[in-house]
C-alpha cells in the first residue's frame, strides 16, 4: 500500500454489510473521509494486494519501483528478441508496436469543468458562524472549499460546485479533478515479460519530437498481455507474448511541459 494523503485519525469506520473485501478501500476513499488525492486503485496480482493512488503522476522519483517506456517507431526494430532490461528498481522497455495517444482533457475540463466549489460539512456542526452582538455570522471562506486543478490557458477557469455540495471528503474531489487534468497513452510492447509490470507503476515515456527527446511522466493505469504462436504451420514452433500498457499522463501546458496534477 502506498502512503495516505489523508493523516486524520478515526476512531472507527463502518463497512456497511454486502460490500466485498476487496472493495472497502473503494469505500473508505468515498464514504470515509478518503484515502488518496488521485484516485483510488486496488488490484489482486498473483499473491499480492495493491492499494495505490491511481493517477499519481508524481511518485516517479520516489517510488520503490518506476518503469520507463522508450517509444521505437514500428519498423525501426520488427520483431526484436530483447525488448526490456532491468536496471536495479527501473525497468526499461522499447515500445516498439503501434502507439495511440489520448487527450480528452480539454474537453472534460470545458463540460465538467477544471475546479471544483463544496462546503466543508465538518465545520457545520464547529464553526459554522461567529455570534457578536446577538447576530450570527457565517464566512464563506471559512466553511467553502474552492479549488483548481489546472488553470486554463486564456484564464477563464471552470469551477463547478460539486455534485455532492455539502461534503467532508476533499480528498475524492481532488481526485475527481484529476481525472480530467490528464491524458493517456496507449504503447505496444513485443516480446514482454508481464510479470515485471505492477500495478500503479510509476512511469515516463521518452519519444522522439522535432530532433529532440520528450519525456512524459505518468503512472501505468492498465496493462493488457495476450500470447500467440509466431509463424504459420510446421515452422511455428515459438510462443512471444505482447503486453498492451495504457498510461495516464501528467497535464502538459502549451510548451509541452509537465504542470502537474492536483
């Protein structure tokens, strides 16, 4: 499990009845209080329990374990035995199949909006207003949060009051924020080995782009790996395995910079 962003100490926390086990971190990130500031991921792989915050793109220099993905155009190296090398806690792979490239975020941001706008239901019940001279004062900065995830570029911010408009659980704004802050890249890797790949996987891309070197930092959001015999007929005699890894990016500005995510 990765660390919680969220410090406060609860005395308890009620798991209603029916809920699975492998779903009350899903519980606690929306119904109590939170867990992570970017969504909530959790995932059985092989003998493990994986709790992560799902689109994280910051862990990358801090993590225990990063991947880094180098983007080969497809006819550089077909079909190329060794796609991967482990370098002490970075794995890196050449991605070197077809490569689909996502970015709904400016759409997301101009129909769900780029900020989010709550009352604080905790200071409902303490400090909810100030009583002088017989008269009850309540300040909005006081009890509303109001927050940006990422600012738009000619400065006309979208700030939507929430869904849920009287809540104690900043944390699963934040992380509704983030889903629309980024994109998503989608690389084919040849010749995987899918063990190697865990989930919420830090990660940065390195690409190629006007005679100089991108690199994207994000988080592994999926993987796919199908297994297929190479050949037709009496010569197919070998088995290779592809791996299909989907990746949220951090937000990029006009430049193509990094800005971070909320």
């Amino acid at each position: 499990m990765i660390a919680s962003a969220n410090q406060a100490v609860r005395e308890h926390i009620v798991i209603p009845h029916g809920v699975r086990l492998v779903d009350v971190p899903q519980h606690i990130q929306k119904n109590c209080g939170g867990v992570y500031n970017a969504g909530m991921g959790y995932f059985l792989q092989g003998n493990q329990w994986y709790v992560y915050p799902s689109l994280d793109t910051t862990r990358f220099n801090s993590a225990p374990a990063t991947l880094t993905v180098i983007n080969v155009p497809s006819n550089k190296f077909a079909q190329v035995e060794r796609t991967w090398r482990q370098s002490g806690t970075n794995l890196m792979v050449m991605a070197t199949g077809s490569v689909k490239f996502r970015d709904p975020s400016n759409h997301a941001q101009l129909n769900l909006g780029n900020g989010v706008r709550f009352s604080d239901a905790s200071k409902f019940m303490d400090g909810f207003v100030t009583v002088t001279d017989n008269r009850a004062l309540a300040s909005r900065g006081a009890i509303n949060n109001e927050f940006i995830g990422t600012a738009r570029p000619n400065g006309n911010n979208n700030v939507h009051v929430s869904r849920n408009p009287v809540n104690a659980n900043a944390l699963e704004e934040y992380s509704k924020l983030s889903r629309a802050m980024g994109s998503s890249i989608t690389m084919e890797w040849e010749n995987s080995d899918p063990d190697l790949i865990v989930p919420g996987m830090p990660a940065e891309v390195l690409s190629l782009q006007n005679e100089q070197i991108q690199t994207l930092t994000g988080v592994v959001i999926g993987a796919q790996h199908y297994t297929q015999m190479r050949g037709h007929g009496a010569g197919a005699s070998r088995y290779v395995t592809t791996t299909h890894l989907n990746i949220f990016l951090q937000p990029q500005d006009q430049s193509g910079q990094s800005t971070g995510t909320p």
